[in-house]
C-alpha cells in the first residue's frame, strides 16, 4: 500500500471515529437510539466531506490525498455539488441571501435584542417580531416571514408570560437588596442571633370553596369536562409565621364577620388562634394582638438563650404602627421592614412556602368536592391543618430562608435575572445591548502605562479609602487605547505574491468593517425606536401620592428614629380623628349661626322691600296728582306775543307746583313756598295788559282747550 493511500485510509478512519463519537454524544443527549449518516442533513454531509477532503493532506502535485469521488462515496453526497462547493460555490442559503427581507446580520442582531428584552420583562410577541422586523426592513413583513424566522433560530421559543406589576419591577433593583442584606448582617453580628430566633411573618388569603384544575381520563368523544365544587369565594385571612430552623408558629386565622361565633374554634387541631373583622382582613389593632397574645409568648418559650428576636415582614400598615412597634422594642422583638414590593423575591413565605401551601389547599377543597363535603367556617381549621400539615415540612422552611439569602446570610442568592426589570426605569446605564468590542480593533500596546519598579503598597480588601483620594481633582491614568490593524505599507520591491496576500489581508478587514457597521446601524435602529416609547413614558404625566414615610428601602422600625416617626404618626391620625368626631359638632353649631344669619337677612330685606313699596306708593300719588292737575288747568284765550305767553306759563306753573305741594314732605312745601314767592315777584313787574289778560284766563278754567295751551306753554318754558 502507497503511502498517499495510506494517509487517505487514515483520515477516512479518523473522519468516521469523529462522526461515531458526534453520534454517541447526540444519543447520550437526545434518544438512545442508534444514528447514521442518514440521520444528518445533506448540507451536514457535505461540510463533513469538505473537512475530510482538507484535512486529508495534499500529494506532491497538490492534489488533496482524499478525492473529490472517494468524500462523496463515502459520505452519501453528490461527486458534482461536492465538487462545486470545494471550489467555491456558495450553499443554496448564501446563494439567496440578497433576497431576504433581514440580513443575516441584521437577525442576529434582532435575536439578540429579543432575548434581553425578554429578561428585563417586556417580551416580543410574533406580533412586536413582525413590526421590529418592517422597521429594519423599511417594507411590510409578513406572518410568514416570523414563522420562517424561528426556525433558522432555534435558540428562541414561543412560551407564556408571567404578569409582573410595574411597581415590583421597578423596586426590585440591586442597590435596594444590597442595603436590604447589608442591614440584616448588621443585625445578625449585632445581636448574635441564631436560626431560632429568626422569624418571617405574611398573611395568607384562602377561598372556602375554590379548588384546582385537575387533568383526568375521559370519553375522546366528550368536548367539554367539568369538575364539580362548591364555589364558596368567601376569603379568609391566615397570618402564618416561620423560624430559619424550620419550625412555624401556631396560626392566626381572621374570619369575616361583626361578631364571633364559639362553632369556629369547635374544632380546631392546630391550636390557631381565632378574631373576626367586617371585610376578613387584617387591621391595626388585629396585627398589634397577634404580636401581644400570638407571636410574644411562643417564640418567648421557644428562646432558651434570652436573646433578641428578629422579625422580617412587609410594609402593610397593620405592622407599621406606634403600638406594634413599641411593644416590640419592649421585649427585645427587632422588626425589620422589607423594601416595598419585593416580597416576590426577599420574603420567605411568599418564596418557598405559600406556593406549597396554596397547592395543598385547593387539592383539600377538591376533595372535599367529590366527597360532596361544604367546607365552611365550622370545619375550615380541620380541613386547613390537613394542608397545612403537608405543606409546611422543615425542609421547606428552611430552603425558604436559604432562596431569600437569610440564613444562612447570602447577598448573592437573588438570581441575576431577577433585577433585569428594573434596568427599564433605572438611572444607572442600562443598554439594551450591551456595549462590545468590535473584532476589528486591537489593544495599542504602545499606549499602555510604563511598570516602575516600586510596588505600591497594598490595600486589604474592604477598607475604605478617604474622600481625599476619590476627589474629582485626582489625575486619572489614561486606559488603554485601540487600533485598527491596518497592515504596513509594502516596499516597493514587493513580489507578488506578497501583494495578493496583503490584499487578501485588506479585503478580510473591510468585510469585517463592514459587518460591524451594519450591526451598529442596526442596532442604532433599533434604539431609535426603543427611544421613542421612552420619551413618551417620561413625557407622560401621573399624578402619585405623596408619602410621609419613606417604605422604598428596608427599615428597622424598632430603633429610636423609627418609634419617634411611627409616634408622631399615631398621634396624627389621633387627631385626625379627634377633628372628624368634632367635625359633627361644628356643622350643627354653623348651622345654627348660619340659619340665625339667614333670618337676619330676611328680615332686612323685608323691611327694604316694605320702605320701596311705600315710597313707590308715594311717588305714584305723586304722579297722579300731577296728572289730575294737569288736567285741571284752565284753557285760557290764545294770546299773541312772547309776553303774553310767558304770562300764562308762569300763572299756570304757579297753580301746578301749589297743587304739588299737597302730596309732599313739609321741607319741600317750605323749599318750594319760597320759589313761588320769588317768582310772584318777578312776575309783579309784568306790564298791566298782561296782569288783565291773566284774570281773563283764570276766569274760563273750565275750558279743556286753554288748559292744553298752558300745557303746551309749559314744556316750552322748560326747555328754554
């Protein structure tokens, strides 16, 4: 055998272990059963052959030792597609590429948005896919193209999303559960507390009568399955309280009602204690007596060191008061507040124990459902303990405390991905892609700072240095510096062949600047729109309550500042409701002034109506004397002559304004007595053919014809 055929032989082995170890691994990872090359693509194939082909070595004519004809006998492909892709042809994808609405870049950039939006809570439906996708496109995609667009990327997958209120993925961030762990390790060195007396108390909510969905045999021929139960939507609270040993307290079940009823705690096997309330939850005064009468006396006999206790709840306003706080502080109870809305994630109960628990119970109602049992408030601590009992197992406690890095005391125990919702509406630098390097820069060594000799000294781990030394007037060492790997200008004695390689060097980084670019621009476009939603959210206007009390980070409300702020609360809302109760007495002593101010308008405006009625009485008297005078004034003889005329007016202005003076005050009648004296004596110096001429009218008073003269005589003396 020739040494060519040899070095064939030996690469073909080689190529056929490789596959047969590519096999085993396959079906160690995806079924046991046995593949073959047909069990491989034929452009899997082809790229196994092509790698034979090169790694087969070359002859002394620079032929490859594996032919062409033996690669495609040997993997079941085509000699002549074989031979054309070893010559460069390019696959049936790359060769329809121009075609596609997105680049392969531009998808993989798309993919890769797609899956850290998805971590931060806002995932993309086919829907979201399909408009991001016509925006890269700058044309209509349609739903084709998604639905082709997941299958060249396995790597996404179609799944069911879990609702996150906005408030909790904004609270749940780093810098608030680095504080929150920073102060119970604080309080655990502090107070050299132990698992037992660790303690994390939550309500729990149950229905009566709602169970769980079940999935059971049937009649294929059957369309609709139901599950018969009782439907009693009745809520009832249970306030339960677990230690980081694994043990839990005795219950606390709040039932709904105005008055307690002695049947409820008939039966009652796991010894909870038992209050009522109008709406079934939990209040002030329902939250001060568990810590009184519940939690005080048994966790007292449980601590046989005499040591602070500590006790973990939530930011509900039934723990947050001067009474619960300041009993505490009494009897060594530390009260740690957790930062708002991230129980999700940081409480206990609602971590690894209330899912357990909510399981159980609606598998109890079920069953009491095909038992044809009602569970009501006499029988609902029975059936309560029965999951209660399976729920709440020592483990499960205590991997409660360990998930939430309690105990033992953990700050990286909150997944990562957990903070990923609140980079939406964080300040910190947030992008959506994170920032890259691209492959076509290279670190300039020629930048990097000189190494002296002299060691500085080190700093141990943890300490903190002075402000000094963090101040912004500080020089700041230069970082490092990059380049593009451009190579050297070649002599002019080049050959050619170091020409054609230099080229090939040059075509190899365009092609890799140009895929940076189009991912930039990409992404860029990308951004651009991601930008718009943002403006729009900061540019909309919501109007918040306004807090007096600070709940966004984790508070220890049993230290000095706590109780002083939680005192002068209480006695806010003390004087709250001294002013409502008071707030009854004075609108009945308003209304008493109120109505006596009334009266005394009424009677004011009587009396002005009474004194317009009367002098409205006399001014119409008034005008109707005036009147009746007018009427009674004597028609006298028509005269010519401009004294004649004067004469009259004034003899029948005399007679008017006397006929006047009846219905007037005694002032006026003195006022106007005097100007009719003062015109009786002007009129004495008339000449004495007027004087006869006057007699002669006042002689003939009867006469309706003279009387309009002197009315008549009168209007024109006044306008003169």
């Amino acid at each position: 055998m020739s040494e060519s055929s040899l070095a064939v032989t030996l690469s073909v082995l080689q190529h056929i272990v490789t596959i047969q170890l590519l096999f085993t691994e396959m079906s160690n990872t995806a079924s046991p059963q046995k593949l073959d090359l047909d069990d491989l693509s034929p452009e899997d194939r082809i790229q196994l052959a092509l790698e034979a082909v090169c790694d087969s070595g070359l002859k002394p004519n620079g032929d490859p030792c594996l032919s062409l004809r033996q690669a495609a006998q040997i993997y079941r492909v085509s000699h002549s597609t074989l031979t054309a892709r070893f010559h460069g042809r390019p696959t049936c994808r790359q060769a329809h590429e121009h075609e596609r609405k997105l680049s392969q870049i531009q998808e993989n950039v798309l993919v890769a948005w797609i899956k850290v939006v998805g971590r931060r809570g806002i995932p993309f439906s086919p829907q979201l896919v399909q408009d991001y996708a016509s925006e890269l496109a700058e044309e209509p995609v349609g739903d084709s193209w998604v639905r082709r667009f997941a299958q060249r990327h396995p790597d996404l997958k179609l799944s069911w999303t879990t609702n996150l209120e906005q408030c909790r993925a904004r609270a749940l961030n780093r810098h608030l559960v680095q504080e929150y762990f920073h102060l119970i390790h604080e309080l655990i060195l502090k107070y050299n507390l132990t698992p037992e007396n660790i303690y994390n108390m939550d309500e729990k909510g149950i229905m009566l009568g709602i169970g769980r969905r079940t999935r059971a045999f049937v009649d294929r021929d059957q369309k609709t399955l139901y599950q018969i139960e009782d439907g009693n939507r009745e809520l009832v609270t249970v306030i339960e309280c677990i230690s980081a040993d694994g043990t839990a307290l005795r219950p606390s079940v709040i039932y709904q009602g105005t008055r307690r009823d002695l049947e409820w705690g008939r039966n009652n096997p796991c010894g909870a204690s038992i209050s009522h309330s109008p709406n079934g939850w939990t209040d002030q005064e329902l939250g001060a007596i568990w810590l009184e009468k519940d939690f005080e006396p048994q966790t007292a006999a449980r601590n046989s060191s005499g040591g602070y206790r500590l006790l973990i709840l939530d930011g509900h306003n039934s723990h947050c008061t001067y009474r619960f706080c300041s009993f505490a502080e009494k009897h060594n109870i530390i009260v740690v507040c957790l930062p708002a809305h991230t129980t999700h994630a940081l409480q206990p109960c609602d971590v690894g124990v209330f899912g357990p628990l909510e399981t159980c119970w609606r598998a109890v109602v079920t069953q009491a459902g095909r038992d044809m049992v009602r569970i009501s408030k006499l029988n609902l601590l029975q059936y309560y303990h029965e999951a209660r009992t399976q729920a709440f197992k020592a483990s499960t406690i205590r991997n409660a405390f360990r998930k939430t890095g309690i105990w033992p005391w953990n700050p990286d125990a909150i997944d990562v991905s957990l903070f990923e919702p609140s980079k939406n509406t964080t300040t910190d630098s947030a992008q959506p892609l994170p920032a890259a390097l691209p492959s076509i820069l290279v670190l300039d060594e020629s930048t990097l700072p000189t190494t002296s000799n002299t060691q500085l000294p080190t700093i141990p781990e943890g300490t903190e240095l002075p402000s000094t030394a963090m101040s912004s007037n500080a020089a700041v060492e230069p970082g490092p510096r990059y380049k593009i790997p451009i190579p050297p200008t070649p002599p002019h004695y080049a050959s050619r062949q170091d020409l054609r390689k230099q080229v090939k060097e040059l075509r190899s980084l365009v092609k890799e600047a140009g895929v940076q670019l189009e991912q930039s621009f990409t992404q860029m476009k990308l951004m651009d729109k991601e930008n718009g939603q943002l403006r729009m959210r900061a540019n909309k206007k919501e109007k918040r309550p306004t807090r007096r009390l600070d709940t966004t980070h984790a508070r220890h409300l049993t230290d000095t500042e706590a109780l002083e702020r939680l005192a002068r609360a209480d006695w806010d809302k003390n004087m709250k409701a001294v002013f409502a109760e008071a707030k009854q007495v004075f609108k009945l002593r308003r209304k008493v002034v109120t109505d006596y101010e009334k009266a005394i308008a009424a009677a004011e405006k009587l009396r002005r109506e009474q004194e317009k009625a009367e002098k409205k009485e006399v001014q119409n008297a008034a005008k109707q004397a005036e009147k009746e005078a007018r009427k009674a004034a004597p028609r006298g003889r028509r005269t010519r002559g401009p004294g004649k005329q004067t004469a009259v007016a004034s003899e029948g202005e005399r007679r008017i304004r006397r006929v006047i003076l009846i219905v007037r005050e005694p002032s006026e009648i003195e006022q106007a007595a005097e100007i009719t004296d003062s015109q009786s004596e002007d009129d004495d110096h008339i000449p004495n053919s007027q004087s006869v001429e006057t007699e002669t009218m006042a002689s003939q008073e009867s006469t309706s014809r003279e009387g309009r003269d002197v009315h008549r005589n009168l209007r024109r003396s006044s306008r003169k």
